[in-house]
C-alpha cells in the first residue's frame, strides 16, 4: 500500500536525501532543529516533487510543442486553465478583444510566461495538513509566497530593469524551503515542539533547502539561488540590481507592513535598494508607491490565494 503524502503526491514521487545542513552555533541546541538534523543526515529528507502539470508544459516547451499540445496539458488541470484565462483578461494582459480559451491565452502570453503562470498555479497544494499549528503555519507562508511575489511584480514594472514575469515566479519560490520543514514537523506529535521552534528552523534553513529543491526542480541558475540568496538583507552578489535584488525589496516591504517591522534594517542600508540609483524608489517615497501599485497588487494576489 502506497500512503498519500502531505505534498499532494505519494511517497515514491519524494526524493530522498541525505545532507548536511549550516546551522549556528545557538541554534544547535534547539531539539526540533536537532531532530530536523538527523533526520536530514540519515538520509531521510523528501523533498516534492516538481507538479506534474507545470514538468509536462516544461518539456513540452523544451522540446517546441505546437500550441494545441500545450492546451492539452493545461486543460488537464481545470483550475490552471480558468486561472490563465482570469490572468490574460486582467489589466496586466488586457488588449482590446477579450481572451476566452487557453489557445489564444497562450499566443497573447507567450511560452515563457504561460509555462512560469501555469507553474506558479500549480503550486498552491504542494503541501497539506490538519494540525491546527502546521495548517497555520502552511497559510501564513502561502500568504508570504503570493504577497512578495506580487510586490515583486509591482516593483520590477517600476524600475523596468528585471522581467516582471521572472520576478513573479521568483516571489513565490523565494520561501519554498519552508515546505520540508512543515511537511516534517506534521509527522511529530504536536507536544514535541512549539511553533517558535518551527519558525527559528524556517529562518536558519529555509534557504538552504529551498536552493536544493529548485537545483532537483532543474530552475536555471538566477531562480535556483533565490531562497539562499533573498535569507539576507545584505547579500550583493553582482553590480547591477537583478532578480534576487528586486525578491529582498519585496520581501521587505512585505516585512515593512506587518506587526514585527521593528527589526528592519534602514532601506536605505541595503545593497538591493542601492542599486536602484535615480529611480523614484526612496525611503520616503516606497510606501505610497506600493500604496498607489495596492490595487494592482491586490489583483495579482487574488490570482494565486483562491
């Protein structure tokens, strides 16, 4: 017998893993994060698998399918096909005849940003549970995902210097590490942690793993290191501002806006917001942008949170 897993998928579409993960030297006494530990060194990380729609559209662009193989994928998954008709009839796509099937869909988009939208759909239910402090846990990073990955879309439209698209995609997948944490902690009694011990394991490792599923996900270079690279506010890693560097703006002022933005560092400390040179992004300036863009954001949100 084969038992469902909380990625949606069965346990033999895991990909088991031995690693052997950085952690700090304060956190190696925590017994959640010890325990996450061994399990990883024993080999017994799973990691999800890539969804099944999004790794058929993939090849299926890979190997240069005609338009009519593409709708016969997408039309596979009822929700991704009324989510790209929704997306190409929004203002961010609209032209003057409104789209009303997948073919058309995908000739106004484009394969490239068909493949990342249909991606990007498919992976809301990559992970499940009905443990009240997981389930939870599960929504706050879902809600994460899509608002940085929205913001992101916003402020690479702004500055104009990185595809919006990729910087859609790469919002969503900046925190996706989270998942092999939760999907571990579901398998515990729930008296053996406390949520704080899962959020300090999320903050010391999320990156880590997150760089590795993209890396078995086979995502080029500039997407593979988002989880790693976006873990610090003061990570450059080339001169001029690029998709990693538009993921941190976001992600801070995502951060920005909730409860716990004391912590912050200055915007204006971080190498990601000194690339942007002249562009109207300033400290004064950044919250009525993102609060002229909320309708904008609000839309591309409400793609991804039904």
């Amino acid at each position: 017998m084969i038992i469902p897993d909380y990625f949606g998928c069965q346990h033999n579409d895991y990909y088991p893993m031995d690693i052997e993960l950085k952690i700090s030297e304060q956190l190696k006494d925590n017994p959640f994060i010890n325990r996450f530990n061994e399990h990883c060194l024993r080999g017994e990380l799973k990691t999800p698998s890539f969804p099944d729609v999004a790794l058929k559209m993939r090849k299926a662009i890979q190997q240069d399918c005609d338009v009519a193989d593409l709708v016969k994928i997408i039309n596979m998954d009822p929700f991704i096909s009324a989510k790209l008709i929704q997306v190409v009839n929004s203002p961010f796509y609209m032209q003057a005849t409104r789209i009303s099937n997948c073919s058309n869909a995908i000739n106004r988009l484009g394969r490239k940003t068909t493949r990342d939208l249909v991606i990007t759909f498919s992976m809301k239910n990559l992970i499940k549970s009905e443990k009240p402090v997981i389930k939870k846990l599960i929504q706050q990073s879902w809600f994460q995902s899509i608002k940085v990955s929205s913001i992101a879309f916003t402020l690479a439209k702004l500055v104009k210097k990185v595809d919006s698209d990729d910087a859609l995609l790469a919002g969503l997948l900046h925190n996706i590490g989270v998942l092999p944490i939760l999907s571990f902690a579901d398998t515990l009694p729930e008296s053996s942690y406390q949520a704080t011990d899962i959020d300090l394991c999320i903050n010391e490792i999320q990156g880590q793993l997150g760089s590795i599923i993209l890396e078995q996900w086979e995502f080029p270079d500039n997407l593979k290191q988002i989880p790693l690279q976006s873990s610090s506010w003061f990570t450059n890693t080339t001169e001029n501002l690029n998709l990693n560097d538009i993921v941190l703006l976001a992600k801070y002022h995502y951060f920005l806006a909730s409860p716990s933005s004391t912590g912050l560092p200055l915007i204006d400390k971080l190498p990601a917001y000194q690339k942007l040179g002249n562009q109207s992004l300033t400290p004064e300036m950044s919250l009525q942008i993102l609060q002229d863009a909320k309708q904008q954001i609000a839309e591309t949100m409400s793609f991804f949170s039904n």
